[in-house]
C-alpha cells in the first residue's frame, strides 16, 4: 500500500475536535511526527495537503482543528470572529494545542518521544505557543506566523528548537516584530533560526492567498525555499 489517511476525533473543554491523520504504511513504525496548526479559517484542504506531503517524507502527521469538527471560515470576517477567541485567551489556545499533541502521541503509528509542530498565520501563532509551554517535542516551525507573545506571566523555557519562516514584508508581523520574538527565544534558552524572505507577504506558501491590499501574495520561490529549510530542519530534530 502507500499513504494512508484517517479522519482522528478528539475533545477538548467540552468541544469535538477532528484531526486529519496521514502516513506511508510502507515505513517501520512507530514513526516521527508532526502536528500541522492551520490557519484562520479552520481545518481545511491547504493543511490536509500538508499532511500528505509530510508523510511522503517518511513522517506521520497530523492536522489538528482549533474550532470544532466541521467548523470552518467562510470570509474574512468570519475567520476573524472563528480566531479572536484564542487571541484573547493564550492559556485557553495553548491548552488546545496540547490537546492536540497528546491526541498525536497517542496514536499507535506514532513515536511519542519524536514529534515537532509546524503551523501558517495563526497556526505559526499556534506551535510557537505550544512551545512557550515547555512541551516536549523536538522542534517547531512556523510559516508566516504571528509573534505577540502571549504577557500572561514568567517564559517558560523553550524546550523545542524554533525555525521561523517569514516574509520580510509581512504587515502582519513586521521585522520589528520578529526580532523583538529573537530576544524572547534567547531569554527562554530556545535554540532558535529566524529566515526572512526579502519581498515577501504574509501567507506566501498559499496560492489561494493573492490580496495585496490585504498583505497576502502567494510567492512560488519564497514557498520552495521554505519547505527545503522545513525538510532539513525535520530531518535535523527527528532523528
């Protein structure tokens, strides 16, 4: 056979959650892993892909779901309103996250002791979240993410290593903002890279994503070279 996918429901505060789980059942499990945070609009295709090509590389992966099983975004608006939630309560995301994690840890397919977290926009928020509660997993990176840290008390140390992908032109998270994220990575002991793409927008791995006046350009060469320095980076924490 070759890629296998599933549908993984899990709950968390009292919300059914569904994962979309993918692995290559030609490989020697149990396997590394990686969780996959989407962006604003939910559990959708763009991360489901993901999946797959991650497990092409060898890894099971698991696609997680922030709102709700068959909950997803229809507009702006309504991604804005499906997120804001979670921005207002960092513990209350982070918690979700962890719940996600254990759920991939769980999974029989799965090396519990090797997995790392990749997340876009919110998502990128996400795993650099699931990272700043000290969780134990190998690494996380994040593709044109969110920076804000969450001010909710003391850092815990970072225990995952960080790649962050981002575009240098992103009016989401200027380069101001990801170099205030350096300082706090260094302060919480994170061994950490930070890759700015010159010419670069926000959600540049998305070619559904063209609006310039909103910030988001799909860039093809800024994609490639992100997800070379993704496969490299996996290779490097979860061997």
């Amino acid at each position: 056979m070759a890629i296998q996918t599933r549908t993984v429901d899990y709950t968390h505060a009292g919300t059914l959650l569904e994962g979309f789980f993918a692995y290559d059942d030609r490989r020697v499990q149990p396997l590394p892993a990686v969780l996959i945070a989407h962006a604003w609009v939910g559990r959708d295709e763009f991360v489901c892909d993901k999946a797959r090509r991650l497990a092409e590389w060898g890894y099971a992966a698991l696609a997680l779901d922030m709102y709700g099983k068959g909950v997803l975004g229809g507009s702006a608006e309504e991604n804005a309103r499906l997120m804001q939630p979670f921005l207002d309560d960092r513990r209350f995301l982070q918690s979700r996250m962890v719940a996600a994690l254990d759920t991939l840890a769980s999974l029989p397919e799965v090396d519990g002791r090797r997995i790392a977290a990749i997340g876009f926009c919110f998502g990128g928020l996400c795993v650099l979240d699931l990272a700043r509660t000290g969780a134990q997993l190998r690494g996380v990176a994040s593709f044109h993410g969110l920076f804000t840290p969450p001010g909710d008390g003391p850092q815990n140390k970072i225990k995952a290593k960080v790649l962050v992908l981002h575009g240098h032109d992103d009016p989401m998270a200027p380069p101001t903002e990801a170099l205030a994220l350096a300082r706090e990575l260094t302060e919480a002991g994170a061994d950490w890279q930070i890759h700015l793409y010159g010419h670069t927008l926000h959600a540049f791995t998305n070619p559904r994503a063209n609006d310039r006046a909103f910030g988001t350009v799909y860039d093809e060469t800024a994609d490639r070279r992100a997800w070379q320095s993704l496969r490299n980076f996996l290779a490097e924490v979860l061997n």
